[in-house]
C-alpha cells in the first residue's frame, strides 16, 4: 500500500487544478479523505482476517463496487458538500477509487480486488513502481519507511505537484485572457 500521507494527494491536486469553483473545498475534502477510507480495512488484522480474505487487506474496500458505494454516498451528501449530486459523486467515487490505482501501483502485497464481489483476484497495474509501505508505526519509522517515502515523492508527489500548478498556471493564464 501507499502511505496515508499520499493517498489523498491525486484528489487534493485535481482539486487544486480544477480551482474552488469548480471543486469547492468542503467537496475536495471529503474527497481526499475518501481517498483514505479504504485502509481502514487494515482493521481485519487485528480482527484475525487473513490478508488474502474478500475483507482482508485490500479486498472489498478496495473494489470498484466499495468506490461506486462511496460516490453514491458522496451524491447524497452533496447539499453538505457544497455541490450538486452528479459531482458530489463523481468525485467522491473517483477519489476513492484513485486510492486502489495507487496501491496496484506498488511492488509488494498481494495486489487489489477490483471486482469484488464478483471476482476474488487480485490485480496490479502492469507499472507497479511505487515501494509498498511497511504497515505498522513502528517498521514504518525505519530506514525502509524513509526509501517508502522517496518513492512516492518520486511517482505521486512530483507528478501531483505538477498537475496542480500546472492546472493553477492553465487558469490564471486563461483568466488573464479574459
């Protein structure tokens, strides 16, 4: 898995491109922490599930199905959220889904169960570069959290750096031409 520190990056540099209107900031909250949620299945260790269980690590809280759940829940929320459903939705559900892309991204585990309920298989992205994080406080305090985290500024921080200013850049250019 990716740290709990980058899972909210991708959703947190969409929403900074897009700008507050169009993402307002109670929405690009609950977006980013969306893109948290599904680690709270790191639970069903402690709970004595096996990793490679349909609710162990990575399972159904990392399928698409849990993130469509979470944008219809994001949609009915929407007043909350200061937006209308459809964007509520769309961007709860994608915010919660860019949480599994991440994850498929990295080099260790067992991979991610997109299609639960219907398919208990496990997948990675065919580019997996990102070193997957220790779990626990204490193995991530270590030399090995610290080569986790130079990982993800190079393939999560920099590239969502970039999306952000450049999305910044585009409509500050586009707003001066106006």
């Amino acid at each position: 898995m990716t740290t709990l520190i980058t899972h909210p990056l991708p959703a947190l540099a969409v929403g900074l491109a897009l700008g507050s209107r169009f993402i307002p900031p109670r929405l690009l909250l609950a977006g980013m922490l969306a893109a948290c949620l599904p680690d709270l299945d790191v639970v069903a260790f402690k709970l004595g599930i096996a990793y490679n269980d349909a609710f162990g690590h990575r399972g159904f809280s990392h399928s698409l199905l849990f993130a469509a759940c979470m944008g219809v829940l994001g949609a009915l929320c929407c007043r909350l959220l200061g937006s209308g459903p459809l964007k509520a939705g769309l961007w709860v559900g994608l915010a919660t889904a860019s949480h599994s892309v991440l994850d498929a991204m990295t080099d260790g585990g067992l991979g991610v169960a997109w299609f639960w309920p219907w398919s208990d298989q496990r997948y990675f992205l065919p580019l997996h570069p990102i070193e997957v994080s220790p779990i626990g406080l204490s193995r991530f305090l270590s030399p090995r959290g610290l080569e986790v985290l130079i990982s993800e500024a190079r393939w999560v921080w920099l590239p969502c750096l970039g999306v952000a200013l450049g999305g910044i850049g585009l409509r500050h250019a586009l707003r001066r031409n106006d």
